[in-house]
C-alpha cells in the first residue's frame, strides 16, 4: 500500500513540475527569468520526492511528499539566486541580462546571460586589452571592479575565467594569448579582493561564437568570458 502511495506521490510530482514547465518554451522562444526559476522547482522537486520515498519502507509516501516538498524549494532557491546574481551584474554593467548572446555581442562590449545553472559575462577583447596584450585596459578594469563588488555578495560562488580568440594564426599561438589573457583577469580579480574559488583557461578559437567569415565576426570571437556557479558541480568545459 505503501508503495502504491509514494508511486503515486511521484506521479503527481512529475505532472505537476512538468506543467509548471511546459509553458518554459513556447514558439521556439527562451523561457524569461520566472520561468528558468520553475526549471529549479522541477529539478528539485523530483529529486527530492525520490529521495524521500527512499528513505523509509514504512513511510514512503509521507516522506516523498516531504521531500517533493523540500526539494521543490531549495530548486526554487538556487533559480532565484542566479536570477538575482544575473540581474545584479547586469546592473553594475549598465546593461540588461540577454537572452541571445551572440545577437546581444553585435552591437554591446559586454554581455551578461542566465543559464539553467550558471551566470556568464562576456567581454569583448577589443574593450578589454590592446592588440597583443594581456594587459586590461582602464575601462576593462573598471568594469571588473565593478563585478568584483557583486561577487562580495556570493562569496560561494565559483568564479572561471575562460579566454577565446578568432581562427587567425596557428593553434598553438591563440592558446597561449587565450590563456595569458584569461590569468591576467583571474590575477586581476584577486588583486582586487576577490576571496572567491578561481579558474582560469585558455580556448585558443576552438569555441567561436559565430563563424570567423568576416572582421566583424573574428572580433565578436576575441573575447573573455566569466562564468559564475552556485556549486562545483555546474562547472562545466567552457572550450567545449
């Protein structure tokens, strides 16, 4: 009986976070901000209803509302969290959080996206650093002590810092420059304070963010990009 109970309680579960869901992507369109927070609320609340029908043979179905129930916040939570760390950023930007970042690259310096489980900023090298140079500019440090001033708010947040350029030049060059340029901000945030877990790496132009066909192009390619997790475990191959 008991089984049938928490059998139940799941089903439940899954229709519901999935009609919570269902509207996350309607006519091809990415899902606003509410939505990518019902996304958290979904994960969790299956998770943890799985968890807790597990967790006692004599109270499954109890425990699976409990934990559909618990799991459904902490989702909830950690959607909210980078909705708000996202924002925030933007906001020290003096921009707004895109959608699209390769259309929002046309036509702005910098970029600020949310992920279903991380925040990325995106800098365009040629606001960043000289031709040549791993050095940041006065207006890239500027822009970069302003993040710094976010991030002393999510000091749990893991911070990686992943350099790319366009396809001129051999391999082994680009790699060298993507990652000089990469440690030289990842050195710069720590100098300014940052207490945060940092990574720092370099892609050459194996990660294009659209095709390098044309200058205007290869510059949207030259690029720096900060991505901010809630967790080790959303640490993801940003050369990929």
């Amino acid at each position: 009986m008991n089984m049938k109970v928490s059998t139940k309680i799941l089903a439940i579960s899954i229709a519901a976070a999935l009609t919570m869901g269902g509207c996350a992507a309607k006519n091809g369109e990415a899902p606003n901000n509410a939505e990518k927070t019902k996304q958290g609320v979904l994960i969790g609340a299956l998770a943890g209803a799985a968890l807790g029908a597990l967790t006692s043979k004599h109270h499954k179905g109890k425990n699976a509302a409990i934990g559909a129930a618990v799991g459904a916040a902490a989702g909830g939570a950690i959607g909210y969290s980078l909705d708000k760390q996202a924002q925030e950023v933007a906001d020290s930007m003096n921009t707004t959080v895109s959608e699209n970042e390769a259309v929002a690259a046309q036509t702005q310096d910098i970029v600020v996206t949310k992920h279903d489980r991380y925040v990325k900023v995106t800098f365009k090298s040629q606001m960043m650093f000289e031709t040549d140079s791993a050095d940041p500019t006065p207006e890239a440090r500027e822009k970069i002590v302003r993040l710094v001033d976010v991030l002393r708010n999510y000091p749990d947040t893991i911070v990686q810092v992943v350099g790319h350029t366009d396809s001129r030049g051999s391999y082994d060059y680009n790699l060298k420059l993507s990652q000089r340029r990469a440690f030289s901000v990842a050195n710069l945030l720590k100098s300014l304070g940052v207490t945060n877990k940092i990574y720092a790496r370099g892609c050459s132009y194996t990660k294009p963010l659209v095709p390098n066909d044309s200058p205007a192009h290869m510059a949207m390619n030259r690029r720096v990009e900060i991505y901010l997790y809630p967790s080790e475990d959303d640490v993801i191959d940003a050369c990929r």
